[in-house]
C-alpha cells in the first residue's frame, strides 16, 4: 500500500503544478499605493484564486482516491472496482457516456498501481476524459478557457 501513498502524494505534486500553470495569481496593483481602499478588490481576489486552486486540486484528484480508497478497501478486480465507482458516480442517466470515460479512467490507474499498464496509457485515458468532458457538457467561454489550457498542460506533462 506504500507504493499507492507514493502516486497519491506525487499525484497532488502533479496538481499544484498544472495549477499553477492554468490558474493565474492575481496581480497587485500599483494603484493599491496611490488608492489603498482597491486593497479590499486584491484580497477578495486572492481568495478567489486560493478557492480555484482548492478545487482544482480537488477535482483533479477526486477519481484517483476514490480508486486508490477502493483498492486500499481490497476491492482487487477491475469489475468489482466499476461496480464502486458506477454506485458513486453515476447520479444522472443524461451524461453516462462521460461516465464511462472516467470509469475507464479509474480501472487504467489501478492497472498503473498493479504494474499492468504504463503511467503514459493512464496519462492518455486522462486526457481522453478530459476532452470528453468538454463535448459532453455544454459549458461557458470561461470553463472551456480553462479546460483547453489544462489539455494542453496534460499533454505537456506526458
């Protein structure tokens, strides 16, 4: 179980890297010196950026511990570790394709954790989720900003 500690920890290395690439630290002004009541905008900013970073870090992470708590569980074999995640994922029956993808996701990182399959295949099963993300939900400029950037560090990082 110390090997799957290890990918948990170097996995949230991985998260604040790509943070830090996707998400920008807001700047300070030099007006704050000339206007110190614009100081308020630049703390509620940097909350902002700090509650973005938080759950970034949290969604990124959020398929690796549940995989990585049902093998730690001993939930061993690949259909019995689908079964978990379908019960903990699957709350709408309009987006099961998106699903899918992540539950192939979950079963290529326990394939990584188990030696069977490479980090570069559980990297690319990642990406393929990603992108399906993206087709699947209907989402705002912003979001898909944001999402082709964390793409295009995904892909960097392979």
């Amino acid at each position: 179980m110390q090997n799957i500690d290890i990918f948990i920890e170097e996995e949230k290395k991985r998260a604040i890297e790509i943070s830090n690439e996707i998400i920008e630290k807001p700047r300070i002004s030099m007006m704050v010196v000339v206007f110190p009541f614009l100081l308020i905008n630049y703390i509620q900013e940097l909350r902002i950026y700090r509650y973005k970073k938080e759950f970034f870090l949290k969604e990124y992470l959020f398929l690796k511990r549940i995989t990585v708590d049902l093998l730690k569980k001993g939930y061993l074999s690949s259909a019995k570790i689908k079964t978990q995640i379908e019960k903990v994922l699957i709350k709408d029956e309009k987006y099961l394709e998106f699903y899918r993808y992540q539950i192939q996701e979950a079963l290529s990182i326990k394939k990584y954790l188990f030696q069977e399959e490479s980090e570069k295949i559980m990297r690319l099963k990642e990406i393929e989720t990603l992108k399906k993300w993206i087709d699947v939900f209907e989402v705002d400029k912003e979001s898909l900003e944001v999402s082709l950037k964390l793409l295009k560090a995904l892909k960097n990082k392979i």
